[in-house]
C-alpha cells in the first residue's frame, strides 16, 4: 500500500511540474499569422508576438522580464528585424533602428520609469 501512495504522489508531482505553461500558439485567421505566447518559469510572460505562415518571426515582438516589465519591443519582417526598437534597462531607454536586418543607428535616451508594464 506504500509504494502505492509514493507512486500516486510521483505521478502527481511529475503532472503538475509539466502542466505550467512554456508557451501558446494560435492561428489569427484575420491577419494570416501564428500569435506566439512565451511564458517564464513563474508562469508571467517572457515574450509575445507572431509568426508568419514559414514560421518566420513576422510582426510585434515583446520581452518582458520575469517580474512582467517590458524589456525589448519591436518588429520583424520575414525573420528580419526592422524598423524601430527599444531596449530598457534599469532607467536608460535605447531607441536602434534596423535596416535590413542591419543596425543603422543607436540613440540612449534617458527614461525615469519604464513605459509599460505588463501586470500578468
């Protein structure tokens, strides 16, 4: 009856430590594109964003630490990044623009507070 009951907690201890979520995937059929969720081992998001049809990064990207505040933001094209990113960390904001997957340019700007917090 023992080794029964350290079985049924073994089983039941491996269910649960497998069932957090790592991550979602769901098909926007409005927009054609494969919306991705990643999440932390504390179960707050780590990113969020979408993919095209290749499975390409394609569209807004998202990076949040592990307490939920927002990290990076941008956008990708095709798996290439482009366009304006931000980047925080600690109370500095760094604006990169991209082209062609390429850095064209850096500009530090200082931020007293992070602009978005994601409260999940």
């Amino acid at each position: 009856m023992r080794k029964i009951m350290y079985a049924v907690v073994f089983l039941l201890m491996t269910v649960y430590s497998y069932g957090q979520k790592e991550k979602e995937l769901s098909m926007n059929e409005d927009t054609g594109l494969i919306e991705a969720v990643y999440y932390h081992d504390n179960g707050v998001i780590s990113q969020q964003g979408t993919f095209n049809l290749d499975r390409k990064l394609h569209g807004e990207w998202i990076s949040y630490d592990d307490q939920g505040t927002i990290i990076a933001q941008g956008s990708y094209a095709n798996g290439l990044r482009t366009g304006t990113w931000l980047f925080w960390q600690n109370d500095a904001v760094k604006t990169v623009e991209y082209e062609n997957n390429t850095i064209a340019s850096i500009n530090g700007v200082k931020s007293a507070d992070r602009l978005v917090k994601n409260d999940q």
